[in-house]
C-alpha cells in the first residue's frame, strides 16, 4: 500500500544532490506530497548522473535519480527571476515544510532564507540540511557525505584501523542516506510540534552531526581515554573469537555474533561436532576466552574450512548464538528476510520509456525506505521527470494558462 501518515502535508523541496532529496524522499513515502523544485535548464546532477565502475550499458533507469526522489511531484522554475519567485512563494505559503541544502549565500541570494520564509508562512517547517552545520567558521563551505561523514567524524578512520591504506566509502551516498533519514524524523517531530502548539519550526541536521551521532561510542571513548578511537582488531586479533568472521571452504565467510561469551563457546563446539573443543580448558569462560584468543580464532578458522558455505548454513540453524552469511549487495534480493518484509519494492516505470529491467517490462527495483506502519509493506511510486509537473503545480496556485505560457516563453518555466 502507498502510507497515508502524512496525507495532506506539503513539502517544498529546493535542493539537489543526495542529503536533503533523501529526506524528501522518505517523507514522499509516508504520504506527503513532496514538491521538487529544479532550474529549467539543468538537472539535479544525480537526474542522469553515472556512478563509476559500472558495467557500460543503458539499463534504463537512472537510479540514484529514482531512490533519491521516487513519490515526488517536480517543477522547473528559475527562482532568480521576478515570476518564479512569486511561484516559490506562493508555494510556500501553501506548504506545511521547506526543505533545502542551499549555502547561506546562495539561501540569500534567492531570498529564501528562514527570516524570508518564515515571514510567509509563520508556521512552517524549515529544514536545512548541511554539511557541517549552519554555525561556525565554515558555515559558507559546501561539505558531501565523503567529506564531513565518513572523514571528518572518524567513520572513516575507524573503518581502516586494521587495513593497509585509508578506506573509501563504503557505498555511493552512504552518509546521506543515513543523514536523510535523520532528518526526515527531525521534520515529523517538528510538524508532531506544530499540531500541538501552532509553532514553525528551524530543523538542522548536517552530515557531520550524523556521523558523529552513529560513531557516538568512539567519540566518547576518545575523549574519556585520551585514544583515538575504540581499537579495532585483525581477524586473528579478536578479543571475543565469537564476534568474528570466519571463511568456508568456498571462501565465503560467516559471521558469529556471540556477545555474551559464557556458555555459548560450549554451544557453538557442540553444534559443530566439536565437542573436544568445548571442554578445552583454555576456552571454558570469558576470561580465559580472551586470554587465549588468539588459538581460539586459529581453532575455529580450521572448523569453518572444513565445510562449504551450503553444509554450513544447514549445520547451524539451530545455533543460539547469532550469525549470518556475509553477503554481497547482489544477493539480498534472494534474501528470504527481504523477500518476506519487502524490503526491495518493484516499481512501476511509467515515464522511463523503454525500460525493461532483469527481463520484467516497465519496472524496476527500489529499497522501501526502513519504517513500515501497521504490518503493511510500502508500496513506492516512481521519480519525476525533470519539470514533469510544472503546469499543474503552478495551475494548483490559481494561475491560467496565459500565466504559464508566459513563463514557457520567458524561460522561466520548463
């Protein structure tokens, strides 16, 4: 089913890029209607844009395109021009949320910053989304997920510990995505607010503040114990050898997640036939878990090599210790657990003309955005095209046909 959460709110959207579209993204999701707001002459560079190391074909979808704006209504309108700025604000003054990762500069050179909107709309929603916050010296800086999330927080840091050289990110638009979903929930706490008070509402979330919110344990840690960060260990490091990835005969790996140690060693030995290790004396508690580590791990990576991945997954089913497969991006689509709580959503393609996508026409796959309400798995519409609906937004605001011919011609409508 399409969520109905937030039926009747309206969201104005001028941003572009991965951070705040994501966000708008998720509050498309839950009901809103969700209106983007794009230059007529240039797309939002992640309408079109290639992610690199990709197979060299046209697939038909421009993804990141359609994950970060999928639900969403979108005009095209020069903002810097008398007319679409009267369109904006008229927009405005109809919404209940504005949404923007606009520089402040740039916020002020359209005239769209918080003392500008809010003199519009006294209760609106303002969101900004940043890269490392609207105060301080570098408030002017633009910032990107690989910049202020993964670098300057210690995400990144903290993911090459035990790795020869600094490592990249991890995915295209990984702390934007996590940063969109912050502040899509910071915007339904903020519109919670104004139901009970009237009160508008100024939202900032940055990318930096997410990253330091989900490296929380690190930052602490570093400042309590004068460390860089909490250390991280090399698999035949581990402290808890059942907090480990171990390879298969395949060269797949499994990943156990025994946090509490008493007893589970004795459990894990007894499901694997390994009854002799359970009652080695140097692995019968915690403590002398962790004193002989070391040969705990070396042990183990002989058991999980003995057997493919196949045998293992049948051998451990009942094991009350957690543990997965350590599985590529490719294989959650066959995951059982995606499958069951539909967690990737096939959506219709109506404006992708032509596409066809792993031999099923006109559709192609999304990841639903994490919360799901009342049981009910989501049910995901498609991204516009750019300026797909420009002329029937500008006639929602009361403006004919000779309005919008006008601004057609004038350049300042697509």
């Amino acid at each position: 089913m399409t969520y109905d959460l937030l039926h009747g709110v309206k969201v104005v959207e001028v941003a572009m890029y991965a951070f705040a579209p994501s966000a708008g993204a998720i509050l498309a999701d839950w009901g809103a209607d969700v209106v983007k707001v794009v230059p007529p002459r240039t797309a939002d560079p992640m309408n079109g844009n290639p992610v690199a190391g990709l197979p060299d074909k046209d697939v038909g979808v421009r993804f990141m395109w359609q994950i970060l704006n999928r639900g969403k209504r979108c005009i095209a309108l020069d903002v810097s021009t008398g007319a679409g700025r009267d369109v904006l604000h008229d927009l405005v003054r109809e919404a209940d949320v504005f949404i923007t990762n606009l520089l402040p500069s740039a916020r002020r050179r359209f005239g769209l910053d918080v003392s500008d909107l809010h003199a519009l709309k006294a209760d609106l929603v303002y969101a900004r989304a940043t890269g490392h916050g609207d105060r301080g010296p570098e408030r002017d800086r633009g910032g990107y997920d690989i910049t202020d999330f993964w670098s300057r927080a210690g995400v990144g840091h903290a993911a090459s510990q035990v790795a020869d050289e600094f490592v990249p990110l991890v995915s295209p638009a990984f702390g934007d995505l996590t940063s969109g979903g912050f502040l899509a929930g910071a915007i339904a706490a903020a519109l919670f607010r104004r139901e009970r008070t009237g009160a508008g509402a100024v939202v900032d979330v940055s990318l930096l503040s997410s990253a330091m919110w989900v490296m929380s344990p690190n930052a602490v840690a570093a400042q309590l114990y004068g460390v860089d960060a909490i250390p991280r260990f090399r698999h035949a490091d581990a402290r808890n050898p059942l907090v480990n990835a171990y390879r298969t005969a395949d060269d797949r790996y499994i990943y156990l997640s025994g946090v509490l140690t008493e007893g589970s060693f004795a459990k894990l030995c007894a499901t694997v036939g390994r009854d002799d290790l359970g009652a080695d004396p140097r692995f019968q508690d915690s403590a002398s878990l962790a004193a002989n580590a070391r040969e705990c791990v070396a042990e183990l990576d002989a058991v999980f090599a003995s057997r493919p991945l196949a045998e293992w997954s049948t051998v451990l089913a009942d094991l009350p210790i957690p543990w997965t497969v350590v599985r590529s991006a490719g294989e959650t689509a066959s995951d059982p657990q995606v499958q069951a709580n539909g967690y990737l959503v096939e959506v219709e393609a109506e404006a992708e003309a032509g596409v066809e996508v792993g031999g099923s026409a006109r559709t192609f796959p999304l990841v639903a955005s994490p919360a799901q309400f009342d049981d009910v798995p989501q049910r995901l519409r498609r991204a516009p095209e750019h300026g797909e609906h420009g002329d029937e937004i500008v006639g929602e605001l009361g403006r004919g046909w000779d309005d919008i011919v006008a601004m057609k011609v004038a350049g300042e409508l697509l």
